[in-house]
C-alpha cells in the first residue's frame, strides 16, 4: 500500500474477525430452490464479488445462526484452481433468496465499526496486494486453503471510516449499474424465449440443427502459448470469467476461429453451455463450437434451437461409457423443430431487439467493470481523490 499519511496500518485481526461455516450434510442437499441456498466456492467472481452460479440448496434443519444476512460480507477459503484465482475473494451476500453460511465460507465480522466500514472491506479485499498474500500463503497444491488466521494477518492500510465509505459509494455506484444491467439481460433472455417457445405451434417444421448454421471447433491454441497476447475462450474462462490465457498478438488466426461482441459459443465439451460472447475479440480454443448462422437463419433463432435441444445433449453427454463427457459432431445432424417462416416473420422484430438490447447491456457492463477495476487500485493507495473518482464515474454513467 502508498503509506499516505493520513491513511494507518492495521492488521485486520485488529478490527474484524473471521468466523467458519458449517458442514451441512450433503445428503440433504437439493437443487429446489424452495429450501436456502448454501454459499459455494463457486459463488465468488474472479476479482471478488458475488457470482449467481446452479444453485445448490439445503433440505434438512440447520442451526438458524448459520443463516446469512443480506449485505454479510463473506470470503472464500478454497480454490480449486492452480493459480488460486478466488481464493480469499470477498463478496456481499445479495437479497434475492435466502443464503447459508456453508463450510470453507468465511463470514466477516466487524469488531471495530469506528475504524473499518464492511463496504470497504469489500473492495480493499479485492487488492492485488491482498490476493498474493493470500496465495503465497495458503496451504495445498491441488486445492488451496486459507484459513480465519492468514486473513486475519494481513495489514491494510486504511484511511477514515468517513473515506472508507465514501470509496465504497463510488465503486458500488458501479456494481449496482452492472447488477442492474444484469439484471435487464436476464429479463430479455427469459422474455425471447417466451416469445420462442410461444411459436412452437403445428406449423413448425424439423430440419437438422448442422443445417442451422456451420459448427466451427476451436483448436488447441494455449498449448504452447506465451506471452501477453490476445484472449484465448477456454470452456473453463465461459463458465468462470476471462483468466490468463493469451497467445503472442502476432499470432496469425483465421477469421472463423475468432470470437466477436455478439458471437454464439457452444461447450461441446465438459460443461456443455451455451454462451454468447461479448468482449472483445478473442480466439476460440478447441472443445468450443463458434456458431455461425446459415443464411436466412437469425442469431437469436439459432440460440434458441441449440438452447433447446441442450438437455437432450446433456443426456448423450452423461453416458460416459460412449462418448467420454461431450457430444460428437454426428449429434449435431438430429432434428429440431424450427418455427415457420411465417412465425419467424412475425417475430423477427421483437426478439432481434431483444437480441441486441442484451448485447448492449453486457457490454456496458465491461466497461463499468474495466473503470471499477482501474479505480479500486487508485483510491485504495490514495493515488486518486473520491470527487475526482465520481467524476470518472458520472463520466461514464
């Protein structure tokens, strides 16, 4: 940290403490999203904050102390990855449902509210200085540990708690505009495919999804790879956010291994998702279809297809002792039901917006997300002055 003078050093055991969760038995666990949801490893974004993740919930009676409050502020203390990338990240637990406080979860208790804000916390937390503390001192090497004790160690610089929250607003007006975006993609995803599934009538047709569009399989470009290049999408940068794989920029890549704001991605392996990609451009790796549209077939129609044929994938996928966790490209060649051209017509409008409005938002919010994470380094050293930060801010917004 800058060592500003009117910013002091405190180890955090000083000011917070740390506490476990608790083992719930896994033979109670449920994906009904009727019962709580346990907070997982898998809930933290990479960076830190709050990640909405396949819920996993808990059927069975629990002590009620273990129950989360909204605006808690949890931390992970395992990492499956080699390079820890969560391990350690902080989060708020959100409103929407009610969380568990699970095992390998740490909670945050404020111990001292005159001298650390939680809020603050939040994003002192996601320091790079922190996260490498963490790291260089977390036990195992499969998966990485750390413990109530390591965070409490760790000294932070911190100014008044009056400054401390005044950080916080500025970042938080940041997050709530991406949650909010989130949020409007959301609402136009489930409303597409309301829309898409109300036009699956007795004038739909089957055709082979392969006709849909051309299925282009990623090659195995961070074998070897070095440097700071462009993105690589790996299957497991879709499902976790943009890690560290790149490629020398020189590196020459046809067009139709390249990944663009708006482009469809399919996991034909692993996970079997589907995404649409919306940085900027990047290189597809193997074990990923690019999507191409064929003629007279719009974006949003091809997703939906692919979408809706998924679980049955999912199906082929699970028989481990034919096809090793993926689907072939055979499968590709069974049939889909493809509204007519007619409901097409009458749609197109409606659901291209839909389409795009999405994009726009997500998009958006990257680059909230990139001024976020530039500031939070500056107003943590004291580099840069909170009016001079909201004025970036509301620069932006």
């Amino acid at each position: 940290m800058s060592g500003v003078a009117s910013w002091t050093p405190r180890r955090l055991g000083d000011v917070i403490s740390v506490k476990h969760g608790y083992a719930f038995p896994g033979g109670e666990f449920s994906d009904d999203l009727t019962f709580p949801t346990l907070v997982t490893p898998g809930n933290f974004a990479i960076g830190g904050g709050f990640k909405e993740t396949k819920p996993k919930t808990f059927t069975g009676a629990y002590p009620k102390s273990f129950e989360l409050d909204q605006g808690d502020l949890v931390i992970t203390m395992t990492d499956l990855s080699k390079a820890g990338d969560t391990l350690g990240s902080p989060a708020l637990v959100p409103a929407d449902r009610t969380y568990l406080h699970n095992q390998r979860i740490g909670r945050v208790e404020i111990e001292a509210p005159r001298v650390v804000a939680r809020e603050f916390l939040n994003y002192a937390l996601r320091s790079s200085s922190y996260h490498a503390y963490i790291v260089g001192t977390a036990s195992g090497s499969t998966v990485r540990h750390t413990s109530p004790t390591k965070i409490c160690d760790f000294v932070l610089d911190m100014p008044d708690v009056g400054t401390q929250q005044a950080i916080a607003e500025v970042l938080g007006a940041l997050d709530d505009k991406i949650a909010a975006n989130r949020k409007l993609a959301e609402t136009a995803e489930n409303l597409a495919s309301v829309v898409f599934n109300s036009m699956m009538d007795d004038t739909a047709v089957s055709a082979p999804l392969s006709s849909t569009a051309q299925f282009v399989n990623g090659k195995a470009f961070t074998k070897g790879a070095s440097g700071t290049g462009r993105v690589v999408v790996r299957i497991a940068e879709l499902n976790s956010g943009i890690g560290g794989s790149t490629v020398f920029s020189d590196l020459d890549v046809e067009d139709q291994y390249l990944a663009r704001p708006g482009d469809v991605l399919f996991a034909w392996s692993g996970s079997l998702t589907l995404h649409r990609w919306f940085r900027d451009d990047a290189i597809v790796n193997q074990h990923i279809f690019k999507v191409i549209p064929a003629e007279g077939y719009s974006p949003w129609l091809v997703y939906q297809l692919i979408q809706a044929k998924l679980p049955q994938f999912k199906e082929i996928a699970a028989d481990k002792a034919t096809t090793m966790g993926h689907i072939q490209r055979k499968h590709l060649d069974e049939l889909v039901q493809v509204p007519s051209s007619d409901q097409i017509a009458r749609h197109d409008v409606t659901l291209t917006a839909l389409w795009n409005r999405t994009l726009v938002a997500e998009q958006e919010s990257l680059r909230l997300a990139t001024l976020r994470d530039t500031l939070l380094p500056r107003l943590m050293s004291g580099a840069l002055r909170v009016r001079d930060a909201e004025r970036e801010v509301e620069n932006l917004l």
